[in-house]
C-alpha cells in the first residue's frame, strides 16, 4: 500500500519496514524477529500510557523487500509485477482478541487495500465495514447468553449444555443453595480431586536435575501460593522469553490427516492434540538413551472457541476475545512413543517391527479417542459453563495478577502449568467476513484479494512467565497448515526447541500417510 494513502481508522498503527535485502529468507528474518520480540514485550499491555494518553491495544508492521533480486525479478518499482512476497505482523493485545477475530481483521484490510488502490482518486472504500457495538466480554457472552438464539454447536460435539445452567456469578452469590451454585461447587472439587488423586501425577516440565520428576511441585506450589501469598522457593524470570519456531504441513499431507482423521472418528483437532503428546514422549526423560520403560501421564491446554458453544452470543462480527480452554489429561504414556512412530517405514519389514508399529499406532489413536471422550464430556455436561463460571469468581474474589505472578516466580513449577498446548485455528476459508454497508450477503475469507494473496498465517500467545512447555497453533490456509512452536527458553533450550518442532510435524507426517 502507498504510505501517503493508508486510511484514517487504522489510528497511525501502521508502521512499514522497507527491508534491504532480496531474498525470502532475508524477509522471514525480518518479519520473525519483531515476531518473538512482540510475543513477550507486552507493548500492547497497557490501556492507557502515562505519557501520550490513551494507548494502543494493537498495531501493525508491515515488512518489505526493497532490495533487488534475481529470486523475484527485476528491481522496478512495481514490487506486485514481480510477486515480492511481504509480511504483515499484526501484535494484539490478547484481552480484545483471539485468532478467528483476528483473521477478520486481516481479511478486512487486504479487501479495503484492493478496493482502496482500484479508485483513481483514493476516496475511500466503496463499501466499508458496519461499525460494530463493543462487544461482550466471554463471560457475558457464555454466561448472560440464556436470552439469545443459540450459534452453531461445538464441532466436535453435538449438543451442550441447555440454556438453563447459564446464571451470571452475581444470581448465584445471592443464592449459595441454588441448583447451579452446587453445580459450581461439584466442578470445582472435581477439578481437586483430580490433581489430587491422580494414580500418575501429570509432568510439566522434562526430568532433569534441575527441574526435578518435571511434576513442578504438584498440588503443594498452588497450595502455598494460595495459604501464604507466595510460593515456597522463587526465582529470577527475567531473562525468560519464547523461542519460536515455524512449521508447515503441506497440503496433501494436511488432506491426508483430516480424512485419516474422519475414518478414525475423531475431530482433527484431537488428532494434533495426540501428536503433541506423542512428541513430549520423546522429550521429558532425562535420560534420552532409556529404553522407555516408564510411561507419563501429560496435561494438555486445549484451545476452544466458545463463539461455537450452543447459546454463545457472540455473532463473530468484530474483534473480540472469547477464547476458552480446557485441561486434557494423557495416558500414561510410554516414553518415546513419539520416536516410536517417528521410525514408521524407516525400519525394514518383520513380525517385531509390525507389532512396534501397531502397539505405536494403537497407543496414539487412544490418545486422540480419549482427548475427544474428554472434550465431548466437558461440553455436553456443562462443565464449559461453570469453567467459565468458576473464572469469573476467581477474578472477582482473588487477585488473579498476584497468583499468576507468584506461580511463574515459583522455583518448583518454573510457571509451568500444563506439559503441553494445542490451538487448532482451523480453516481461514470458513470464517465469514465481517459486515459491510450496502452488502446483505455475507461471503467467506478469502486467501487471494486482488494482486495479494496470503501463503502462510501464524499465530501464538506468549508462554514464557506461565502457562505450558510446549505451546503449539496451527492454522490451515490454502490447504496447509502453518504451525507455531514456542516453549520457553532458557527452560526449553533452542535446539531443543526445534527438535521438538521437527519430531511434531514429523510424527502428523507418519500419522497422515501410514496405511492401515
């Protein structure tokens, strides 16, 4: 886009980094360094800035090639003759946004970008998008949503929970004896109970000396933030920050595991999560040369998008946030499944390699089937609502910040709540647009508008102070699925990072392509 024409309401976000060189690993260089610096430098945290005022929660950095190249051509001044890639780098703060909003964004500027340079006189866009109101905020939108028609049910289950389970915290204070409210209180002891009671305590963080069994303390660091105000044992977290990796799948082998996943009969969203599994297999031993006669139990984060919930009111209209989670429990796992798999076809046939294959394959389906049964039971039964429910009186009640400071501070837990993580964003192709004057119809995303066509999209939300070891998102457009691996490091070293990357996208491969 010309610099002297940039539209007005994109508030003077807009930043353009002219990049000296011609090649595309000079531009991946560009683009993913503000990347990784932008994930973990929180300049987007702040409402308001002391200083200048009123801050954004937002912005954008366009990165281009200036440079000339034999790669894309002649050095003319036309970059869209030459089909010069570029890379947009859009940092949100995560309160406002998730990615299916995001994706609305990105789609509307590309669209406003083509309808904006095809007038003569840059007069604007001829049908620009609706003003919309502020939108709900998650809990709101879940749990004041009993007055709205429902949207489209969970992909992955059909059917949730009824629309009569859905009373605000506030109802509930004011009736502790209510149905519902014994509905909070048996959610939030099951979820106790659990970490209690668990036959084989999940594992956050790879054995080692330094970290211990990987247990990250268990059910004693939440325990002691909780009765002291701090956790037993602190450390500096400073020099934390996340170590990006990027991945793609291409297009056949995405097509492959979608279908392998419809014959198996699960979501291929649970399909990714028994990949992620399967990879921390191979990564929290300490000793690597074991014959992997120790299984693990593993916690997963699994992204949700609540907009898909049975009586959301959220119409996905606009930028907002309403991304919810859920914890999967894995296993217990042998270690090194993940190698297991990852040797499929590299080992000449034979009765004991066929059984290793089998046993590899079984084991990882079952995980895959048992994310599901978790998911659909989470949904189906309401525990989605009083997950959110039990969310909103934890912030009501307690000082969210100070606990989550404390726990990332914690010696024994590093911040590290979950062994793993997996957003599956979907299909950029299936969101509808936003709303725009004059249009009545609403069409999809597209990947190509005009002379611009989007390749690749990646996404991730910051892990570094807290949350899991191995965060992983995908996101399929034109048929591939991009991947984002970022743990945190120092905790997760850089080359174990990228083995981690290679070993999930390799394992998906194997997945995709075995036959049987």
């Amino acid at each position: 886009p010309r610099e002297n024409v940039i539209p007005k309401y994109w508030g003077g976000s807009l930043r353009v980094k002219n990049i000296p060189g011609s090649t595309r690993r000079d531009l991946d260089a560009s683009w993913q360094t503000r990347f990784g610096r932008d994930l973990d430098s929180g300049t987007v945290m702040s409402v308001v800035d002391k200083k200048e005022g009123q801050g954004d929660l937002w912005k954008l950095e366009l990165h281009r090639l200036v440079g000339s190249s034999s790669e894309y051509g002649s050095n003319d001044h036309d970059a869209k003759k030459r089909n010069v890639p570029c890379a947009l780098v859009l940092t949100m703060n995560h309160a406002i946004s998730d990615q299916g909003s995001v994706n609305l964004v990105m789609d509307q500027i590309l669209s406003d970008i083509v309808d904006f340079e095809g007038r003569k006189d840059f007069g604007g866009v001829g049908n620009p998008a609706m003003i919309q109101p502020v939108p709900k905020c998650l809990e709101e939108s879940i749990l004041g949503g009993h007055s709205s028609p429902s949207l489209s049910e969970e992909d992955a289950v059909h059917g949730t929970a009824s629309p009569s389970k859905r009373t605000t915290l506030s109802s509930l204070l004011k009736s502790p004896f209510s149905s519902s409210f014994k509905d909070l209180r048996e959610y939030a002891f099951g979820k106790a109970k659990e970490a209690i009671t668990a036959e084989t305590p999940p594992v956050f963080l790879p054995e080692s000396p330094k970290h211990g069994d990987g247990t990250g303390g268990g059910i004693l660091t939440p325990t002691s933030i909780i009765l002291s105000g701090s956790p037993w044992g602190t450390e500096n977290i400073s020099d934390r920050r996340s170590c990006v990796q990027y991945r793609i799948l291409p297009p056949e082998i995405t097509a492959a595991l979608i279908k392998k996943s419809k014959a198996r009969r699960v979501p291929i969203s649970m399909t990714l999560a028994a990949a992620v599994a399967a990879a921390c297999t191979d990564f929290f031993n300490e000793n690597e040369m074991d014959d992997g006669n120790k299984s693990r139990t593993y916690k997963l984060l699994q992204s949700l998008d609540t907009r898909r919930f049975s009586g959301a009111t959220d119409p996905g209209d606009t930028l907002s946030c309403q991304a919810g989670s859920m914890d999967l429990l894995v296993g217990p796992l042998p270690d090194f499944l993940g190698r297991k798999i990852r040797s499929i076809g590299k080992k000449e046939g034979g009765e004991t390699n066929a059984k290793e294959k089998e046993e590899a394959m079984d084991d990882f389906w079952k995980v895959a089937k048992q994310s599901y049964e978790q998911t659909a039971s989470y949904l189906k039964w309401g525990d989605a609502i009083e997950a959110v429910r039990l969310f909103d009186l934890g912030m009501n009640v307690c000082d969210i910040g100070r606990l989550v400071d404390s726990y990332a501070t914690s010696s024994a837990s590093k911040g590290r709540a979950w062994s793993a993580g997996i957003t599956n964003v979907g299909e950029y192709e299936r969101q509808r647009v936003v709303p725009r004057q004059g249009v009545s119809e609403r069409g999809n995303l597209q990947a190509k508008r005009g002379d611009y066509e989007i390749e690749e999209i990646y996404y991730a939300t910051s892990h570094a102070r807290v949350g899991c070891t191995f965060p992983v998102g995908c996101i399929t457009v034109k048929g591939k699925m991009s991947c984002t691996i970022n743990p945190p490091w120092p905790l997760i070293s850089e080359e174990r990072s990228k083995t981690f990357a290679d070993a999930f996208v390799e394992i998906l491969k194997v997945v995709a392509t075995e036959q049987g």
